[in-house]
C-alpha cells in the first residue's frame, strides 16, 4: 500500500484526497439529518416540530458538500464522472429528486404538517437507500471499456446494493438518533436514546457483514483490508468508537453518542477507501487514468482550497448561532 501511494503523482493523491474529504463531510453532516428522517416516523408529530426545527438552520448547507463534490468530481476525473453517472443515473435521479422534496418539506411544514411530515419521510428514506445503493454498486464495480459506460441501466441494482443501501440507512438512522439526544430535550431525546441503544448492535452487526461481503468480491480488496499496518489502526478506531458509543449512551451523555458515532463512519469510510485504492471506479479503472490534464487539477485544487474553509466557516457558525436544546412546544396539527 505504500508503494501504491509513493508511485502515484502528488497532484492526483491532492485531487483523490480532497474529493474523498468532501464525500465524507457530506456524509457525517447530511448522514444526521437523513436518520431524523428516517426515525420520524417513529416518534410522535408534537416531537417532530423539535425534530424539523433542529434541522432548519443547518440542512441547507450540510447539503452543499454534495453539490461541491459533485463538481470536483466533474472536473478532476471528468472520465470517471462520465462513466459513473451514466451507470447510476436512475438511483441518482431518485436521490436529487427526493432532496428536493425532503427540503420543500423541512422549509414548508408548519404549513400543513401531516402533508410534509409524509414527504419528509418518504424523500428522507428514498434518498439515504438511493445513496447506499450507489455506493454498493460503485464498490462492486462499473462495466466499462476504459472511456465509457458498456453495461445496462439496472447494473446497479444487486443483492449487495441493496444490502448495501440497509447497511448505511441503519447507520443513519444511528446518526440521526445521537442527533436528536444531542438537540432534542424530554420525550423526544428519551425516545432517541432508547433507538440508539438498539440501533447501535444492529449497526455494527450490518458492518461487520459488509466488511465479510467486500472482501469477498476482488482479490485487491481482501488484500488491501488484510494491510494491517493501515487497516489495524482503523479497526481500532471502530472498535473504540463502538465501545465509547455504548459507554456514552449508558452514561446518558448528550454530544458523546454523536462524537462515537461520526468516529465510527469515520472508521467505515477509511475502510471503504482502503479496499478500492488506487481505483477510482473498482475493480478496473485507475485514479490516473481518469485524472483531468495537470492544470485542470491545479485550478480546481485552488478552488477547493478557497471553498473548503468557507463552507465549513459557514456550517460551523450556523451550528454556533443555533446551538443548544430544541424545547418542546405544542404542534398544531392542521389538516
């Protein structure tokens, strides 16, 4: 693996590293706000105007790491940008369309809560499974001659995508329950706390067949995961982060849960990115091949460098400004 990192140039390692950064800062952020919605159908509609209000000053611009990645990955690998969205563009489209809804329905809810509560739900659940499934088909791999797409519009979908889009909705799901012992004050942290507890179990067991599952489909993933110099230290860390996960939650401590959770993704996302490098669509099509010119990759590195800082300066002051607990209020439930 190391050699592997010491012969590619410095210029794709920046690219592929700050593209893989914007992955999972989308991925932490927005994962959280997804797992409210998937829990919401499981906690009253007095508790879901805490649950909306928690999220309205922050989903917009959690979201906006999707949106940047989606243009880095445009203009750094624009091959592979090409190839992967014509293999995904059906999962894609549920995806974007679903945001969509999701967000009308987080911005337009005191309007007519049960209408929104159901498209919440529904745009959050479509768009966390249309996201899991991406990855397991990106993971499993893309039919390609090297310039384009050659496989059919339903190659995405497998039992290991689908596997895949369960696997990361209950991580969700684990987020947005931590989210809410965080934000959210009485019934409805009580209620998070106890989905947490169970959550968290049924979250590792997923991973842990995932991590059997992959390792079983090239040979250069069970390789690159049997590298314990690198993949030693990242089960570590997931193995700590679950342990602190359940410690926190039996202490009832309220940001500790979120800290162990993100920590474990964190883990889970070094793991996935350690199986597939240097590919960046496995099992075939290399970082290299599918970098744009040396100059291109300058520019957008600047970009991204000028960006990054502002995007997390604005997430870190919406944060800021509305930190603290959602009281509960009465919901006025309209018709």
């Amino acid at each position: 693996m190391t050699e592997l990192l010491l012969s590619l140039p410095l210029l794709t390692l920046l690219c592929a590293g700050a593209l893989a950064a914007g992955v999972l800062i989308y991925v932490l952020l927005d994962g959280a706000d997804l797992g409210v919605g998937l829990l919401a159908p499981f906690h009253p509609p007095q508790a879901r105007q805490q649950m909306n209000i928690s999220l309205l000053p922050v989903w917009d611009g959690n979201e906006t790491w999707l949106v940047l990645t989606a243009g880095a990955l445009l203009a750094m690998f624009p091959v592979a940008f090409s190839m992967l969205y014509s293999a995904l563009y059906l999962p894609v489209y549920i995806m974007l369309l679903a945001m969509i809804v999701r967000g009308m329905a987080i911005e337009y809810r005191h309007l007519r809560p049960r209408l929104f509560d159901a498209l919440f739900i529904g745009g959050s659940w479509l768009t966390s499974l249309s996201q899991g499934a991406t990855m397991g088909a990106w993971m499993e791999g893309i039919t390609h001659d090297g310039a384009r797409f050659t496989g059919s519009a339903m190659d995405w979908l497998s039992p290991f995508s689908v596997y895949c889009a369960i696997a990361l909705s209950a991580g969700y799901a684990l987020l947005g329950a931590c989210w809410l012992i965080w934000r959210g004050e009485g019934g409805l942290s009580i209620r998070a706390r106890h989905q947490a507890m169970w959550l968290a179990p049924l979250t590792a067991a997923l991973l842990a067949g995932l991590l059997i599952w992959t390792v079983q489909l090239t040979e250069s993933y069970r390789l690159h995961l049997q590298a314990w110099a690198w993949s030693g230290p990242l089960a570590a860390t997931g193995l700590l982060a679950f342990a602190g996960l359940g410690l926190a939650l039996r202490q009832q401590r309220d940001f500790l849960p979120l800290a162990m959770t993100l920590l474990l993704f964190i883990a889970a996302f070094g793991a996935m990115l350690l199986a597939v490098f240097p590919f960046i669509l496995p099992p075939k099509l290399l970082l290299t091949q599918a970098a744009a010119p040396p100059a291109t990759q300058k520019l957008m590195l600047m970009a991204f460098g000028v960006f990054v800082p502002v995007t997390l300066i604005y997430n870190s002051w919406g944060f800021w400004i509305f930190r603290g607990k959602i009281h509960a209020a009465h919901d006025d439930e309209r018709p």
